[in-house]
C-alpha cells in the first residue's frame, strides 16, 4: 500500500507499508528517489502489524520502485495494478 502526504516541512512523504509477515523477513524500498540502493529504506514494524518506510520527495516527483526482500527476492507491490513498467507513483501533494 502507498500513502502519500505532507511533511512537517510541506512537501510530499510518500510511505511504503506492507502487511507484517508477507512476505517473511526483512524487505526494503528501493527506486529511484534512493538510486536503486537495496538497503537504504528498509521497512519497519508498526503497531497496526504492518511494516512501513516513509521518504519526503519533491512536489510532481515521478517515483519508480520495487521491494527487496531476503535472499534476493524482487517484488512489487501487491495493491497496485500490474504494470509492464515496474511499479510507479507520483507524489502530486
């Protein structure tokens, strides 16, 4: 699931949430707001049992990303359309 919304600073945040357990293991965010960096934005636990990662972007920023789980695993995110392209979000707030 992506949310986007204001910074405390007013620009667009852009977070990144995958329910707890699917898949298993640590997974983080990588694309092209972090130079494709596995790594840089892994997602965190959450009281709600969800996982989640937040990045502040500029205004009209295109986001293409995918997520990175354990041993390699590549995989986008489930509730957005398939898309021959990767998946792709833009921080219009």
């Amino acid at each position: 699931m992506i949310k986007i919304s204001k910074s405390r600073a007013g620009t667009p945040r852009v977070t990144f949430s995958l329910p707890a357990g699917a898949p298993p293991g640590r997974v983080s965010v990588v694309g092209s707001f972090n130079d494709w960096t596995p790594g840089r934005h892994h997602l965190t636990p959450r009281s709600n049992g969800r996982r989640s990662a937040s990045v502040d972007v500029a205004p009209g920023t295109v986001l293409q990303f995918r997520y990175l789980g354990e041993d390699g695993l590549w995989f986008d995110d489930p509730d957005l359309p398939d898309r021959a392209d990767g998946n792709c979000v833009c921080a219009t707030c």
